[in-house]
C-alpha cells in the first residue's frame, strides 16, 4: 500500500442515514475535488476519510462511534491520514467528536464549503479543526454534485434544507437548522446535468417537500416543472408531511405519468394524544382525509409510512389506535421504529420516556408483523397484473435475474432475458413475497 498521500490527495467517504446524507456526501465531494482531491472507493486507498453521520437514533449513532473505534487503530500504522465527522452528528456531539483520538476534523451540514480551508489549517498547524456553524441561507444550489454511482440509474436532488416543524422527538431542526428552499432555477439545472449524463430517474429530496416555495413556486409547480425536462425520465419525492400535502401535488401527479405513483407520508402514531405530544401537527381524522383523498385522485398510487412504537406516555390503547389506522389504511410498506431519546429535543425535555423497553420491542413486534401481512396483501392484488419497471441492477439472489421498481416502488425481480440496468422493461407479476413482486418480461 503506498503511504505517500502528498503526491495525489484522495478522499473516501461512508455515508450513514438517509437519501439526504447521499446528496450531502455527493456535494462534498464535488467541493473536495474542486480542492484537488481524487474520490477513491476504499478507505486504505485514502489520505483522508470523511464520515458521514445521521443523528435520528442512538443505535445509529454508537455504529459510527464503532467506526471511529477502528479508523483509530488504522491511524497508527498510516502517518498522515485525516479522519472528518460530518453532518448531523458532527453538529449534536460536536464536543465530544472533536475530543475522540481518531478525529481531526468535524464540520456540520452548512460547512461543506469550508473543508477545504479546515484540511489546509489542520495540516498547517497540526491542530484539530472544527466548524459547526448553521446557516440560514446555504443550499448548496450553486454546486453540482459528483454522484457516487457515475452510472447510476436514480439522481438525488435536494430542493431545500433544514425543517421548521420542531416535532417533539426530532433532532433535524438543532443538527440541520431552520428551512430554506433552493432556488428553482438550480435545481432543474442540476435535473438538465443528471438526465445528460443518463440518469433515468430524479428523486426531489427535503425535510418537508410539501412546505417547498421559492418566489412564486410551490412544490407542485416545482415538480411539474422536474416533469417537463424530459418525460421519458422518472420523478420521484421525499419526505411528504401529513400537515402540507395539498390537492394541488396530486392532481399534479395525476397530470404526469413520469411522476412516479407513490407517496411516503409518515404518520408516527394512530393516537390523536400521542400526535399531539409528538407535535405532528396534524390528526389522525386529518391523515385519513389525507389518505382517502389521494387515493380518490390517483387509485394506482401506494402509500408508505414511519410510525414510532413505544413514544412517551403511550397507553396500550393509544397503540391500538396505530394498529387499527395501519388495518384502515392497509399500508403498503412502512419503515418501523421504537422510540429513542435523543438529548435535547422537546420530549427528552418535557416529557418522561416511561414506556419500557421490553413494551416498546413488543409493540414494534407486532406493528412489524401486522405490516408483514398488509404488504403480503398488497403484493398478491397485484399478481397478473403488468408494470412498467426502471432496471435497478442485478437481484440480490442471482445474476440470471435482475430487480427493478414500478412506478408505486415496489421491487420487482424477473429474468435478465439480456436486458440492462437503466432499461424500461415491462413485466407480469407472477407470484409475490411480502416484499418483492416475481415477475416474468412481457415481449
């Protein structure tokens, strides 16, 4: 292994979290090589290893602390090799990161431009280097990012930052700060640059996409606008919030057959008194009318949701409720979490995180199975029916077969018959699990 970082600088990046972190990683390293920097894609290749953090769960959290544990020992045998924390966690421990062996540099979410001048003072000086600062104006709309997967099949795009809803359990609003939308004009520059370089998908990444507005743009206008670059070219959207989803998004959708049929739009509880603690802003009567009128708008649209099990002052029955609304809504999939503390947000402040946790592990069992049986169920109404899928790449299983989505997300899995990934293929669903559609190529 050549030790000699000098001659040819080279950044490797771990990304940690959400889509979001993907589209953070991405314009950091479009800074870096701006910087001089080469991407290279293993850590013993790099003299300098960014990590990149999410903050939203403990468990999260003690990972990349178990990352920073090993770069420590890589550390002794490779002089000269720079380990950074970035992003949410690097803002929220921001102390103790800074005081960890392995670390030399901490930058948070609104200081991506700064890498630069934070390496060059780390190496004039040997002195670790730290900027945390939060901004109210940086969107990064001026960068183009460098994709991580050069030939890639979906392109994230982050239409603004920061969240102004406060919900009572998050850390979003300390670790990434007050909302901002980006302006319009940049962002469909960057839609222009991905379908360019072959992009078959672009997915609008925010906070709350819904809450997106730049002069006179709303998130409806926006995402027409997306649409109309290319038609040939999928649009997708997330995190939609219960509160903000308008009529207008969904007729939108509805007008647009390369806006993709599918909405993620998080619940977090069936029970109006454990909404309201949540500070969800929105009720339960509010999310049904909400789900009723989407599906009154486009019936081939799916649904997904996050829902906490176990959140502060959770009553038995106040989870029953949760588990009534899923059996109401029949979800198609849904992401599934006990709660988690997280210092200093609103809860960790007012309330006690009294549920135990042998009662949380077991409500999340059984949301976790009753969602099992709903995405069983929603899979098998869709056998024999044909879909149009966008080749994602191999399946995981084998490479005689390839994996794509429908337009609803919805992971399909058929023979590779010398298609490719990037490739529109339709399908027949033959048979289904409760997370994949089995599907046959329709000549």
């Amino acid at each position: 292994m050549n030790n000699n970082f000098t001659l040819a600088p080279r950044v490797f990046i771990e990304t940690y979290g959400c889509q979001m972190n993907v589209n953070d990683s991405e314009v950091v390293l479009s800074i870096l090589g701006k910087a001089g920097y080469a991407v290279c894609d293993s850590a013993q290749d790099a003299s300098l290893i960014l990590i990149n953090t999410c903050a939203i769960r403990d468990n999260a959290e003690q990972r990349i602390l178990g990352r920073l544990d090993h770069y420590r020992l890589q550390k002794k045998s490779r002089p000269g090799l720079i380990v950074g924390v970035l992003g949410c966690m690097a803002e929220r421990l921001k102390e103790q990161l800074l005081a960890h062996p392995a670390v030399d540099l901490v930058a948070g979410p609104d200081a991506y431009r700064d890498l630069p001048r934070l390496i060059a003072a780390l190496s004039a000086t040997g002195e670790k280097q730290i900027n945390t600062l939060l901004s109210h104006e940086e969107t990064y709309g001026d960068i183009s990012p460098l994709r991580l997967d050069p030939n890639g099949v979906s392109a994230y795009i982050s239409i603004m930052r920061g969240c102004n809803n406060v919900c009572s359990y998050c850390v979003v609003p300390y670790t990434r700060g007050a909302e901002r939308s980006r302006d319009f004009e940049s962002i469909l520059r960057e839609g222009r640059e991905a379908i360019a370089a072959g992009y078959k998908e672009l997915i609008l990444l925010g906070q709350n996409v819904d809450s997106y507005r730049f002069g006179e743009v709303d998130f409806a206008r926006l995402m027409a606008m997306v649409a109309e670059l290319d038609p040939t070219v999928r649009v997708r959207f997330s995190t939609s919030h219960p509160k903000d989803i308008k009529d207008e998004l969904l007729h939108t959708m509805a007008a647009y057959p390369n806006i993709c049929r599918h909405i993620h739009l998080p619940v977090q509880s069936g029970s109006n008194a454990v909404l309201e603690r949540m500070r969800r802003r929105h009720t339960r009567e509010w999310y049904l009318e909400r789900v009723a009128r989407i599906r009154e708008i486009m019936p081939d649209c799916s649904i997904t949701t996050d829902v906490i099990a176990g959140f502060c002052g959770e009553t038995e029955a106040d989870f029953e409720d949760t588990l009534e609304l899923f059996r109401q809504v029949k979800f198609d999939a849904a992401f599934m979490f006990q709660y988690s503390e997280r210092p200093g947000t609103l809860a960790a402040r007012h309330y006690s995180d009294d549920v135990p946790p042998e009662v949380k592990t077991e409500r999340l069992s059984r949301i976790i199975a009753l969602q099992n049986e709903l995405s069983a169920e929603s899979n098998r109404r869709d056998v024999g029916k044909c879909f149009e899928v966008l080749v994602e790449g191999f399946s995981k299983r084998s490479d005689a077969d390839l994996m794509g989505r429908t337009s609803q997300n919805k992971a399909c899995v058929f023979p590779a018959a010398g298609h490719h990934k990037g490739e529109y293929v339709t399908v027949r669903v033959l048979d289904s699990t409760p997370a994949t559609l089995l599907c046959e190529v329709v000549e």
